[in-house]
C-alpha cells in the first residue's frame, strides 16, 4: 500500500471520528468534507433554519413593546438609550450562565412630530424677517407671542394676538445714531466716536419671545418650551432667531417618558430593562 492510500484512510478516519463528535450536538446540522478537513454547513438544505434570526425596526413605541410582549421572555434584554431616544431589545439574549445567540432582535427610533423638528431645526439659528415670519405663521397654532408692557408703572407681560405681532414683526428696521467725544489735557488728546444701533417697528413694541406649545413625539404629553426672541442687524437688514430656555431639562423630561412609557408598555415578567446601551456576541 503506497503512501497515497495510507493518507487518504487516515483522512477518511479522521473526518468519520469528527463526524461523530459533530453528531453529538443534536440540532447541529455540519457535515466535515475530507478535503482539507472543512466544515460545511447544511442549515441551507434543511426545510426550517437552526436559529430565528430577524430584527424588527419601528418608529412606533407601541408597535416596540408590542412585540417584545408578543416575542420576549425572561431571557429578553431591552436597553434604553435616552441621550437618542433609542431603544434595542435583544429576545435570545439569556444571562451569564446560559447566553443565547442574540440572533433575534427589536429596535425603536421616535420620529420627531413635524411642529417639534421644526421648533429643534431654527433653534439659537438667525433667519431674516420673511423666513421667521414663514416659520411663525406655518406653526401658529402652536405659538403663543408675549412681550413686556408698563400698566400703571408696573411692569406686566403681554400676550398680543398673533396677527397684529406678525404685522409688527414686518415694520422691523434699523436706525443708527452717532456721536463723537473729544478729551483735551495738557499733554494728551483722546477722541473716540460712538454708533449705536436700535431696531424698532414704528411706534409698536416687538414681542420679546414666544411659547411654543407641542407633543414631542406620537403618544406623549405635550411639552411648552419657553423661547426668547433675539435681533441683530446685517447690512441694515432685520435677522431674528429664538433660544428655548432651559432645553436640556425639557429634553431630559422627553427622555424620561420615553423610559416610563417602555418600562409599563411591557408586560413580560421577569423581563430585565436597562438604561444604556449593549453590544451582544460582537
């Protein structure tokens, strides 16, 4: 017998003693091919895969908790990402001691309502006054103008009716004034010249801000954002932009039912619920 055929029974053992190995396992469907000693997958050939594999993506919180209610177990992780209000569950997960594949997965990603993209898009940007005033009247049933008034000596705060701010808001101009100072001493001169720059609309008071009342996304409350107008002037022309006061803790509050809306729209017990995110079998 040449060396050739010793080789080829002693390949031939070999793959017949990992063959058995594999065979072991039940629901491991492999089969080792002689050449090279290579393990080929039959999962292919079969009628239903080893594994589900599959992961869902929603903008919908409810169609999210949904299906982890439909899909989850108490091997289901669900990791909540509120900096992107962002959600993952991962429903094959298991623990420490008995991990799963991870192969089947859910995702959510809140879209934000239309008035609420608008409000975040122009936020501390400047416009001119023609697409400020768009901005103004695309999203008037939201906005609610104020401005600072004196009734009897005292200081109020005014809610004018939001045709009459816009009519102001188009006589916005600019007038500059200037003045210059001379200081002579016995052995110095100094002079210097002043420009200051004022913008008015006729004899009317323009608005100081605005409130900005809307749902954040599909299913929450609805959030007031407190927004201070702001004017500069660029080559005579009028550009405005608002700033939302306090933006961080009315996201912050966004954030929390989004958390609060995840953790009771599940109903599966024993289910684990995180704040953070997971990278799984990676």
């Amino acid at each position: 017998m040449d060396s050739t055929a010793v080789k080829a029974i002693a390949d031939l053992s070999a793959a017949k003693l990992a063959q058995e190995e594999i065979n072991i396992y039940s629901g491991i469907s492999a089969v080792v091919i002689p050449d090279g000693y290579k393990l080929d997958g039959l999962e292919r050939l079969k009628p239903e895969p080893d594994h589900f594999r599959g992961t869902f993506h929603t903008p919908v919180l409810s169609q999210f908790t949904g299906y982890i209610d439909q899909n989850g177990t108490a091997n289901t992780g669900v990791f909540i990402d509120q900096a992107t209000m962002t959600a993952k569950a991962i429903l094959d997960m298991g623990d420490h001691d008995q991990p799963q594949w991870g192969k089947h997965r859910a995702s959510v990603t809140l879209d934000r309502t239309p008035a609420y993209a608008e409000l975040m898009r122009f936020n501390d940007k400047f416009m001119d006054q023609q697409a400020f005033i768009d901005f103004a009247e695309d999203w008037q049933d939201n906005i609610q103008f104020y401005g600072d008034g004196m009734v009897d000596g005292q200081a109020v705060i005014n809610t004018p009716a939001f045709a009459q701010v816009i009519k102001t808001l188009r006589k916005l101009k600019t007038s500059a004034t200037a003045s210059s100072e001379n200081e002579v001493g016995n052995f110095n001169a100094a002079r210097s010249a002043l420009e200051s720059i004022e913008i008015t609309a006729g004899g009317e008071q323009p608005p100081t801000g605005f409130q900005f009342e809307t749902i954040p996304h599909d299913g929450f409350y609805a959030v007031q954002f407190d927004c201070q107008l702001r004017a500069i002037t660029a080559e005579k022309t009028v550009r405005l932009k608002f700033r939302i006061v306090q933006l961080a803790q009315h996201q912050e509050q966004i954030a929390a039912q989004f958390r609060d809306r995840i953790v009771s729209g599940i109903k599966v017990d024993e289910l684990n619920i995180f704040i953070g995110t997971m990278d799984y079998q990676k």
